[in-house]
C-alpha cells in the first residue's frame, strides 16, 4: 500500500483513539466453531473492536494491521494480544498452513482486482485445511458508505472519500473469496457506526 494509505489510516485511528472500542456481535454466530487453542489471524485489526470480543470470550488472536498507530492502541488496551505490523499488499510472512481461522473484518475491500485475488490466496496458503474465514465487506448496496459514488476504477471499485473502495455483489464476493474455498455470502445491516451500513458477511471454508 501506499505510504499516504497508511498516513490516512494512522490519522484516521489517532483521531478515534479516545473512545471506547465498541464491537458487534457479528461473530456470535460462528464462535461455536472456535477452539481455545485455535490459531486466530486477524487481517487489518484497526483499534480492537474483534479483538476485545474474542478477548472477553476467552480466545486469543494475532491481530495485524498496516497501522502502527492502531497497534499500539490495541496492545495498551488488551496488553494479552499478540499484535504485528502487516501489509496485505505483499506477501504474509506466515509459514503455509499456519492458522485455523482468519478474520477480515472490513480490511479487504480496498484493493484491485487483480490485487483482491492476490490476497484471497495468501489467505488460503496460510490457513489449514479446513480452516475458517469470517469477514465482511461493503455491499453495492451500502449508498451510506460511498457505493457507486466518485471515480469509477473498475468495476464496484471506486475513488471515494478521499481513497479507493471496493464495493461486493452476491457474485463479486463468491468469485473472490471462492479462491479460497466453499463461500457462504449473506447482505447485512450494521450498526457500529454514526450511518447504517449494509455488508457481505462472508463465512468460508478453506479447500486445499
């Protein structure tokens, strides 16, 4: 990414670093399929809100992000997370087959085409076979957030708000992530923020 990306995110987190980490509860549903001794990655963490919810539920994760800035929030605030610096846009500096779970939260919907894909498999050379991924990302449908606004790149990819955004369909989210294994993709509304924001909750299941 881009060094501006990443000055962007740090001011963006240095500005939000006063309030409380607040989560949802998107990730109830799945927790079933978590183990305590399961190896969690965490791609683009920004301050926490997953985190702490897997902290308070008696799992740990290695959260990631291009943020320094956001890391170290992360690691006063929950001192037990193991946190490391990590561009999406190169390749993970995690051995094949490392983790049984990733989490995407809202982190993967900024890129190219050609680059989406490029993480999809990084994804699935570092989870195990029968691994899990639980993500989201913006919906075509999520006008609150920029979808089908400024500079059209390609398609469902727009220059907006200042940077690049990807916006998913049904079909853009189980061509992607599909590269990784069986695709299970539901639209949802969240409201974690000041707007409602409508999502692609993404549930996959790693195929080696």
């Amino acid at each position: 990414m881009e060094k501006t990306f990443n000055d962007m995110w740090n001011k963006n987190h240095l500005e939000n670093m006063g309030k409380e980490i607040i989560y949802d509860d998107w990730l109830e549903k799945y927790i079933k399929n978590f183990d305590k001794n399961s190896k969690i990655l965490e791609l683009g963490c920004g301050l926490g809100n997953n985190a702490k919810y897997l902290s308070e539920h008696g799992y740990n994760e290695l959260a990631t992000d291009l943020s320094s800035v956001a890391l170290q929030y992360v690691k006063e605030k929950l001192p037990n997370i193991e946190t490391k610096v990590l561009d999406l846009t190169k390749p993970f500096p995690f051995e094949d087959n490392q983790f049984d779970i990733v989490i995407a939260d809202l982190s993967l919907h900024y890129f190219s085409s050609s680059m989406t894909e490029k993480i999809m498999k990084e994804i699935k050379r570092v989870l195990r076979k029968g691994g899990k991924v639980y993500a989201r990302v913006n919906s075509v449908h999520d006008l609150n957030h920029g979808a089908g606004q400024g500079e059209k790149i390609e398609e469902h990819y727009y220059f907006v708000e200042g940077y690049n955004k990807r916006f998913f369909d049904e079909k853009d989210a189980n061509k992607f992530f599909g590269l990784i294994g069986d695709c299970k993709a539901k639209e949802q509304v969240m409201n974690r923020y000041k707007k409602e924001k409508i999502t692609f909750e993404i549930e996959v299941t790693c195929q080696k």
